[in-house]
C-alpha cells in the first residue's frame, strides 16, 4: 500500500467541515440587549513623557539596588519564619505526646578553676 501524492495538475483540494458548535457565545445565554461598552478612556498623551527629559539612570539603579536588598530580605525573612514554624511544630508535637525534655535547654557549662 502506498500514499498516492494529488497531481499538481489538478491543485490542491480542500474538504470543508461544518462547524460543530456556534461560532462565538454560549446557547445558553438567554437573549437580549448586548452588555454596554466599557467608557472610553480618552486621550493618554497626559501620561507621556516629554522627549526633552533626560533620564536619571543613577537614580533609577540606586532603586533597583534596594528593591533588590529588600527582596532578598523578604525570602531571607520567609524562609526563616517557615523554619520557626516547622521547629515549633515538632516541639509542640514532642510535648503533646506526652515525652519530657523535647526542647534543649542550654546551660552554660561553668569551670572550677
């Protein structure tokens, strides 16, 4: 068995299919007046930079620097309250359970001499 390739002399055929659905909407949505048109915006040109402006780069990359600190320090933070809590947890889980001396206590160690 092989695959017959269409002659070029013929060209290309194309079969259409029937769509099996509506084109756009739902059928279940009950007939009416369409929904009304978001208001227009106006004119944007009062949120435009003037080209005659310079750009102060330095000042945009000290923000960025402490952006980029105070990022670092919320992970920092988060991944240490997630730690506290997880300790916690098996603390309160070790006294709950009924056992003793589930929290180390540290004492400092006092020499004689």
């Amino acid at each position: 068995m092989t695959a017959e390739r269409p002659d070029s002399s013929e060209g290309n055929r194309v079969v259409p299919f029937r769509p099996g659905h509506p084109r756009a909407g739902n059928d279940n949505r009950p007939a009416g007046p369409s929904p009304p048109s978001p208001p227009d915006i106006g004119d944007l040109t009062r949120f435009e930079r003037s080209g005659d402006g310079q750009d102060d780069y330095r000042h945009r990359m000290i923000v960025n620097g402490l952006v980029f600190i105070l990022c670092v320090f919320l992970v920092l933070a988060g991944i240490w309250l997630a730690t506290k809590m997880a300790q916690m947890r098996k603390d309160q889980d070790c006294v709950l359970s009924g056992r003793r001396g589930c929290t180390p206590v540290e004492v400092p160690v006092r020499s004689r001499w």
